[in-house]
C-alpha cells in the first residue's frame, strides 16, 4: 500500500513550475469542486476529456469519483483549497488491468499536473497489484499521449477508428525511475530559485537596536552587497540601518521572493501564515525552540501556500554570484565567492567550513544552514549544485536522512560530475540498537551510513580538518589514476613519517625501478638515496628538486608524488626555495602532488603556482596521506562502471507475499518464522539450504535421522522454540550423532532440559568441511534494507569480521561484499586450499537481497551458519522475523 492507505492520504509535491500541490484521495465531499472543475473546461477540452459535449458529463465524472468501488481509486490535485486535478484509475473490481483517465483544470496545462497524478497513480496501483494501465484517447489528443509517451514506461498505441488505444505496463523500470527523478530534479531546482536566486528579500525580526540576530542578519544583507530588493518589516520603524521598513509582510510594495524569520518561536506560525498569504515562496527561519504545535504550524503554513522552507534553527543562506550577492547569514565574516557548494545541519560546522574555505581560497558558491532540516534537504542542495553552472565541489555535513534511498540516487549521479565530501557524523556504537539477532546486533549506524556513502561515490571524512584536507586536494590536483605513492624528501625522518602515513591510509610505495633509479641519481646531489621514500638529501636544489619530482610523474609506475620538507641551513636555498620549485610552471602535471612542510602552521594550505593553479601543502604526513587516499578511492569509484541488478531465475515472490501474509494473519504483531515458514519463504527465493526435517518426538527424530544420515552416518540435531535465537549459547545443539542411541538421548536431554520451552528439533545430516559465514539483512526504518556478509559461526559477533550494502544490491555490491571482509583469502583459496564457489555465494546475496525487496516486512534475517565449499553453498540456519509492516514507495516524488 502506499502513504494512502496509511493514515497518512495527503502528501505534497513539487510541479514543473517549482510551485507546490497537495495530492490526496478523493473523499465524497469532493464533488462539488470535481462538479466545478469539468464545468470549467472549454468544450474543446470536455470534448478531448469525454470524446463528447454534454452537460451531464460533469456529474457524472463527479459522481464516479466520490463513490468510489472495489478496483477503483482517485485522487486528486489542490492547491490552497482548489481542485486542479484528477486521476484514476479502475479495474472493474477484477484482474490487474486498470482503465486510466486524467483531467487537468483549464489554464493549467503544461505545469506537470496530470503527470505528477499518473506517478502517483502508479505508485497506488502496483502496491494493489496492478500491472497495467490501459486508456482510450482521441488521436488528435496530443497532449495526453505526449503524457504517457513521456513517462518512462513501456507504451503500445494501437489506432481504433479516431481513437487511440494506449496500454501501459507498470513493471519496476529504470527508464521510469530516471525520467521520474529528471521531472523531480527539474521540480526541486525551479522551487529553490525563490529561496537562492530572489529578487526581493524581506527581513522579519529586525530590530532597531543593536545585538538582535534578525537586525546582524539585514547589516549582513546590506553589508554583502545584495544587489535586488531588500526589505525591513517592523511595524515601529520606517527605516533599519538605511533598509526601508514596513509594518507587515502585506504591506510590503512588492512580493518578497524570500522572506527571512527571526521573531521568537511564538511569532513563527502566524508569520508564517501571513507571509504564504502575501505570496512569498520561500522561508529561511532562523529562530529556534519551536514547540510542536508551533512547529506543525510551520510546516502547514509552508505546505499549504507552496514556500519551500530553510531551518528553523539554522545560520541561513547565501550565493555568492557576482549579479547577486546575497549573504542572508549571521556568521562573523561573508563568505568567500568559490566554487564549492555547503549544506550543514550544524551551524558550528557551517562557520568552520565557511572560514576554512576562504582561508584556502577556494570559496564558495551556494551555502546552506539546514537546521532542523523540516524541508529542504542535502538532496535539494546537490540537485541545485549539479545544475548552477557554478559549483564543482560539494561539501555535506547531515545528521539524518529524510529519504536516503531518494538521496543516494542522487549523490551516484552528482559524484560523476563533481566531487562529494561528507563529515561522517555519529559514528559511534551507541547508536546500536539492542537487538538479539547476529544481523540487527551488527547493523550499526556506522555501517549502515558506510554503505550509503560507498555505493554513491561520496568521500566520507572523520572530522572538520579531514575534510577540508581532502577538499583541498581534490579541489586542486587530478585525480591519481591508482595508489601507487612516490615519496620524494630532504630529510630522511619526514620521510620515514611520511612512508608510515601512507601504509596506514592504505596507499602502496612501490620500489623504483632500475630505470628510474638510474634517472634520479643523474638530477639529484651525491649521495641521496633512491628508494621509496627518496631522499635527496638536506643539499637538493632547487632545480634538482624540480626536475626529480617532473621525472618521477613521467613514470608510469607512479600514480602520485608525496614532497615532504624541512627547513635546513645546508643548501642554498630555503624551504620556501623548495616549496618554490613545486610551484614552478612545468606544464600541466597529469598526476597529483601533495607536499608536507613539518614547520608549516596551518593545518592545509593552497600553494599557488606560476601558471595560475595551486598544490596543497599540509603540516602533517597523515593528512596528505588521507587527502591522497581519498583522491584514489574516489578514482577507483569512477573508473568502475555503474553496476546492474541481475535477474534471478526461480524466484516466486507472489508465493513469498502469501506466506509472509499468512503468518502475519495468525501473528497480527508479528514475530519470529518456525523452522518450516523459514524454508518456504527461502524456497521462494531459491536460496539453498542443507537438507533438514523436523521432529516433535523421538521416534520422529530417529526416523528423521535414518532419512538424512550421510555417508559417515551422522547427523546434528537443533532443539527449537519461539524466540530461540542464538541455539550454541543455549546449548540446544547436539553435533556428531552416530547411531540411533545416540539420537534418542539427544532428544531426551533437550527435552529434560527445555521442558515446557522445546516444540521440536530440527534434524540435520552432518556438514561437510567447509568455510562458516555469515549473512543477514535487516530493515531499517530510514534506509531501507541492510545486506550483511562476513564469517559466520559461533565468533561471529566477537570478531566482528562484516561489511555491509544497501539493497538492492548490484553485481558490484555483491563483489564488494565478498572481497571486503578480512576473511576473503579464505574464499579464494588461501594456503593452496581451493576457492569456495564464489558464484554461488554471489547467487545467495543477491537472493536475499531480493527478498528483503520484495518485502518490506522482513525485519530481520540471519543465515549463521552459511557454508561455502568448493562444490557448493548452503544455509544450514536461517532465523527470520516479521512485522506488520506496509511498503512505501522510495521514489515517489514528494515533499518531506
């Protein structure tokens, strides 16, 4: 079902134009408006709509759609109070075919109303099982059929006398997902030019003594040089630090595109109100401590009116065009013009980003204090960074997600055009849920926001410093076409430094070859060493540093240059003489050099050269070192091709609705699957599991026993219950049963120790030698399906050997999640053993990938143990858990 049947049936969105509708079902007392909004249609356009002119067409599409019936739904597009809109949809109480009609109000055409209500209409249907849509429409209807042309999907029109017959199939599709995410990227970037590009800016707040936040936030505006309207409202002054004041929003002589809210929390809502009235279309609210009624209010007032709103609780915005110039901030300083975008939850962060960006000349384009985040988002911002024509670096600093799973399709498509950094904040482990599965135990924030950031391409940085360091770099330098690092000193200890940083940040220091030996030792003075590091000694040249760090670039077994220096009285020249020589023009050089200056006092610097460019310097091995990992990572991620979900064969995810919708049926709150719902619901999905039967006495687990026993005879029994979740702790598991005694004291110990608990036992023959992992799945709340992998068995929360994707998961995530964990050389082979069958492995995470798609109320599963072998993969446990959960659509273009 989607938000509609929820409770939750009216949802915002953003049209063509950047203005704001309100999408929600239609109820009975809609008619009249319905009755209105055919009334007002041309003929020509009734005629289109009905293929006729009459005059009971009107109530009678009302009717229809206020007494809706089995199969059929609609819904409808308002805007303050107004029926624009409606689409719907009928199956004729049967079947997964829809009949589909949309009528949009006259004059309001081309905005992307209908379009938006089909979408919507869309996301309803396949949540109803609907697969296609079918409608009938004049072929001289150009505009409909451009509609449904234009939406993503497939699409037959067959002709039938004058009308064209249009069938539309609603299967899960990329093209559909792209072109939906084109028409929202196009919505959202037209909604934040009242808020980033406004011709007239309103104050609300400003007072006329100095020390109030609204008075520093106009002097700021002033001060920056705004270059359109500006505007004071305080009904006790005419004139604020030279700005025209007036006593209201309404009074204003022209329409503020931007209105900025610094009254006490109290005063938000009905500024709020009054400004939506006047037609502002967006809000930067930088008052904090709103309660929730009065937050609410806000967000109504907002939705209500269509302003897109910044904060409350935030340091403000600016945009640092030249033909603009607005800095609506109260931070110390205005920020530098530049070329990197900022969006901050944190205003304390904004300003140390702010003031590190200036510092290092970079500057910035568009910056955004979040706050509370109750509208625009990171996502908003790097959609509007993707477009300016202006931004080329992003820098992120969030504490939450709205739609995640919306924001990393955005960031994979942002990432290819510009680089993105984030401080990765919340790392910590109390953000752990207390959870008793091995999965949702190792699901922790950490790794769940690890994933996100990895699968879209973003550079996730530990602090402030990090990534400013890491901005520098990539603001500055190419990208390295690998890891390969060089290091080139004047003094063997910062050399030996400079080596330690790099293996811990993950980069290689290949040893010279022969040729470039023979190459170096030619430039640089008597007695430098060649090797990596390089030292050339406290008696390098200038020139002869120059020409050794140009020889090395030329080599093809370099992918970057690491300088470090020390100031020494030596040579003839300094260490700024050095630093000199790095800065010489030489030509564009095709990889990236970073120097490190010990003496140097701050933190990062751009070193301008000759020719106009810049070389990062940094007083510290390990940040050049971070700042250069991050560089490779990021040219790694580019280098790789976008991966693809593969098609599975054997899946039955209709057979898999009915079981989950079973169980759910017998358990409303939902819990724990018994032995055989787990393997139904894995049989769904064609995930292999290691032969079992279940046994409720102990002749039915000798019986069981004498079925399963291999070769060797042997065979393992499980004692189960509700709720038993790890069975070795329990010691609930008897191993290596020879015989049938042996099986029936099994049983009787079990049932002597768990009396009152044991509901049965699950009998399995004996594994085979084979590697123990682990993989699980939990759901989160925000982002969705979490895939965990790693080495299973009883130390698998002790050594804690996982990594994690978010589903659904492509060829890549899947590679990735088999390489990355430390116990991967035993997967391929390690000490001459032969490798497991990795494409078996790659079949098992993409199936429970699958599965925890498909459905979404899949809480938790656990496959502890998984056994890879060379002939095979198998689940021999698999614990899973449910709960009444609807699904939602990710995707569906709505305001928060």
């Amino acid at each position: 079902m989607t938000d509609y049947a929820l409770g939750r049936p009216t949802v915002h969105a953003l049209l063509a134009d950047g203005t704001t509708v309100c999408i929600r079902p239609v109820v009975a007392g809609d008619h009249a408006q319905l009755e209105g909004l055919y009334e007002e249609m041309s003929p020509e356009n009734l005629r289109l709509r009905f293929f006729g002119v009459s005059r009971r067409s009107a109530g009678m599409a009302a009717d229809r759609a206020c007494r809706p019936h089995p199969g059929y739904r609609a819904l409808l597009a308002e805007t303050q109070g107004r029926v624009i809109g409606l689409a719907e949809y009928d199956t004729g109480g049967a079947g997964t075919a829809a009949d589909i009609s949309i009528a949009v109000a006259d004059g309001l055409h081309h905005r992307g109303i209908g379009t938006l209500l089909v979408e919507h209409l869309v996301s309803a249907a396949r949540a109803e099982g609907v697969t296609t849509f079918t409608a009938d429409a004049l072929s001289e209807n150009r505009e409909i059929l451009r509609l449904f042309a234009d939406l993503g999907l497939r699409t037959a029109r067959r002709f039938e006398g004058p009308e064209m017959r249009c069938t539309i199939e609603l299967g899960e599709d990329e093209n559909y997902l792209s072109a939906t995410e084109a028409r929202g990227r196009a919505a959202d970037v037209a909604s934040l030019v009242p808020l980033l590009r406004p011709d007239a800016v309103a104050v609300v707040g400003a007072g006329r003594r100095a020390g109030s936040v609204g008075r520093a936030l106009l002097h700021h505006l002033k001060a920056g040089g705004f270059t359109r309207r500006l505007f004071a409202v305080n009904p006790a002054a005419t004139s604020i630090l030279g700005v025209p004041s007036y006593p209201s929003v309404s009074a204003l002589p022209r329409t503020p595109d931007l209105v900025v809210v610094a009254v006490p929390a109290a005063a938000v809502p009905a500024t709020a109100e009054e400004c939506g009235k006047a037609g502002a279309r967006a809000l930067l609210v930088v008052t904090a401590g709103l309660d929730p009624a009065q937050a609410k209010a806000l967000t109504a007032a907002c939705r209500t009116y269509g302003m897109r709103l910044v904060g409350p609780n935030c340091l403000g915005v600016s945009n640092t065009e030249p033909e603009l110039s607005l800095d609506a901030t109260f931070a110390a300083a205005h920020p530098r013009p530049g070329v990197a975008g900022v969006a901050v939850q944190s205003g304390g962060v904004g300003i140390a980003l702010l003031d590190g960006l200036s510092r290092l000349g970079i500057g910035v384009s568009t910056f955004v204090s979040l706050g509370d985040k109750f509208d625009v988002s990171g996502n908003d911002m790097l959609q509007w960074w993707e477009s300016d024509g202006t931004t080329d670096l992003a820098l992120l600093h969030l504490e939450s997600f709205g739609n995640p799973r919306a924001f990393s399709r955005t960031a994979r498509r942002v990432t290819r055009r510009m680089p993105v950094l984030t401080v990765d904040a919340g790392r910590t482990d109390a953000g752990r849920r207390a959870a008793a599965s091995h999965t949702a135990a190792a699901a922790t924030r950490t790794m769940t926001r690890g994933a996100l950031f990895t699968q879209a391409g973003i550079t996730a940085t530990r602090s402030v410093g990090e990534l400013l360091e890491s901005a520098a770099l990539l603001h500055s330098q190419p990208l390295p076409a690998g890891s390969r690092v060089v290091i080139v000193t004047n003094a063997g200890g910062a050399g030996v430094l400079a080596a330690d940083a790099c293996a811990e940040a993950g980069l290689s220091l290949p040893a010279p070859t022969p040729e470039l030996v023979d190459d170096l030792l030619a430039v640089l003075p008597e007695g430098a060493a060649i090797g990596n590091p390089i030292d050339a000694t406290a008696a390098v040249s200038e020139e002869q540093l120059k020409d050794c760090v140009d020889r090395i670039m030329r080599h093809a077994g370099v992918d970057a240059v690491l300088v470090a220096l020390v100031p020494t009285a030596v040579a003839e020249a300094t260490g700024d003489d050095l630093v000199r020589a790095l800065t010489q023009a030489t030509g564009h050089r095709p990889k990236p050099v970073a120097v490190v200056r010990l003496e140097q006092a701050l933190p990062v610097q751009l070193l301008p050269t000759t020719d106009g460019r810049t070389v990062p310097a940094y007083a510290e091995p390990q940040a050049a070192a971070r700042a250069l990992a991050h560089a490779a990572q990021r040219a790694a991620w580019l280098a790789r091709p976008a991966g693809t979900i593969p098609d599975l064969d054997g899946v039955e995810t209709a057979r898999a609705h009915t079981v989950v919708e079973a169980y759910l049926d017998a358990h409303p709150d939902g819990g724990w699957l018994g032995p055989r719902q787990c393997a139904e619901l894995l049989g769904c999905y064609s995930i292999p599991q290691l032969a079992w039967a279940w046994a409720e006495t102990e002749d039915e687990a000798v019986l069981a026993a004498d079925r399963l026993r291999g070769a060797d005879g042997r065979v393992v029994m499980k004692g189960h219950w509700p709720g038993l979740l790890h069975k070795s702790e329990q010691h609930a598991v008897h191993l290596d049963l020879r015989g049938d005694a042996h099986v029936r004291a099994a049983y009787r110990d079990l049932e002597s120790r768990f009396a009152g608990l044991l509901t049965g036992v699950v009998v399995q023959p004996l594994a085979e030698r084979g590697t123990e992992l682990f993989a699980g799945v939990v759901q989160d709340q925000v982002f969705g399906p979490l895939v965990l992998f790693g080495l299973g068995g009883t130390a698998t929360e002790i050594l804690a050997d996982h990594t994690a994707r978010l589903a659904p998961l492509t060829d890549h995530d899947v590679h990735d999640l088999i390489t990355a964990p430390r116990c991967a050389p035993l997967l391929f082979g390690a000490h001459g053993s032969r490798p497991v069958d990795l494409e078996g492995l790659e079949q098992l995470l993409l199936r429970l990938s699958r599965m925890a798609s498909d459905l979404p109320q899949l809480a938790e599963a656990d496959f502890n143990p998984v056994l890879a072998a060379p002939g095979g993969v198998s689940v021999l446990d698999a614990r899973i858990r449910l709960l009444p959960t609807r699904p939602q659509d990710p995707y569906l273009r709505r305001l928060r």
